[in-house]
C-alpha cells in the first residue's frame, strides 16, 4: 500500500510540474498580428505584332518592418500566415486582356494563378485567396527563417497595352517568448 502511495505521489507531483511549466511557457508568449501588403505595378506597352507579351516584378517582404516585430526579433519562436491574398487593381488598357501562366513566388515556394480577366477581376473587386495550408506553412518558414523573403510575381497578358496592379496581403502573426 505504501508503494502505491509513493508512486501515485511521484507521478502527481511530475503531473502538477509538468501542467505549471506549460502555463508558465504560455504566460510568457504574446503574439503579434500585421498585414503585410505588397503592390505591383504592371505596365506592358503594347506589342506591334499583337502577340502576348510577359512580365516579373518583384519586391521583399520583411516582417521586422513592423517594430514590435524587430524589437523581438531575438524572441521570435513562430511564424504563422493566417491568410494570403491578392487583386487586381487600377485596370487599363485592352479591353479583354487576360494574365495568363502566372505564378506568386515567396522565396522558393511557387503557387500558380489562374487566368484572369483583368478588366472584369477589377470592376469586380475580387479578392482571389490561397487556401492551401501547406503553401501557406512553407511560406510562414521561410519568413519564420529569413525574416524578409523576395516575393515576385510572373505571367503573360494576351493583349497589350495595360497597365493594373496586383496587390498582395499576407496576414502574419509572429509569436514571442519573453523566456
């Protein structure tokens, strides 16, 4: 009987102090929660032979951007991309032009677009997202492992000339532990 008190004693006591390291771990921890949002500028003039014609912008996006983010950046135990998202936006040029072939890129993660009709994707104000968590785990890695990745993005139109924006938004929350 005292062998079982002894060892029902001992494995509280290993429950109590592994529960306490837990909450203390979670106390410790605070998030913080920003969007990030990059434009890309599209201009491609128009093809004399009217054939389709392609682009790649560019640009980084650095989550130490936001302060709070920078001030921990020693701290930072989590990346997480709650969302990621993009438009079409200031559309002009020729009417029924189409982006066709075209890729996000952040970092070494591809994920390809479906076509889109740019004059009607803006008049429309849709909002295309990426709903695919495991694009969205490896983009929150390399962010969590480089801070800043390039991000760019790549495609044709099928007629010229326009000129429109893509507009990209990445809602991140970078976790810091204190301890």
């Amino acid at each position: 009987m005292m062998k079982i008190k002894t060892k029902l004693s001992v494995l509280l006591l290993v429950m109590i102090t592994a529960f306490s390291c837990e909450d203390l771990d979670e106390l410790t921890e605070f998030d913080i929660t920003e969007d990030f949002t990059t434009t890309y500028n599209i201009s491609v003039p128009e093809d004399s032979e009217g054939m389709p014609q392609s682009f790649s912008e560019s640009a980084t996006i650095d989550i130490a951007e936001n302060e709070e983010i920078q001030d921990n950046l020693d701290l930072l135990q989590d990346v997480t991309l709650n969302s990621l998202s993009y438009e079409i936006a200031n559309f002009s040029g020729a009417q029924d032009a189409t982006l066709t072939e075209a890729t996000l890129n952040f970092g070494s993660v591809s994920i390809s677009i479906s076509n889109i009709n740019l004059q009607q994707s803006d008049i429309d104000n849709t909002i295309y997202e990426i709903a695919d968590t495991s694009l969205l785990n490896a983009i929150a890695d390399a962010l969590e492992n480089n801070i800043a990745i390039n991000a760019s993005v790549t495609g044709t139109v099928s007629a010229t000339p326009v000129v429109f924006d893509i507009i990209i938004n990445l809602d991140v929350t970078a976790t810091v532990d204190v301890l």
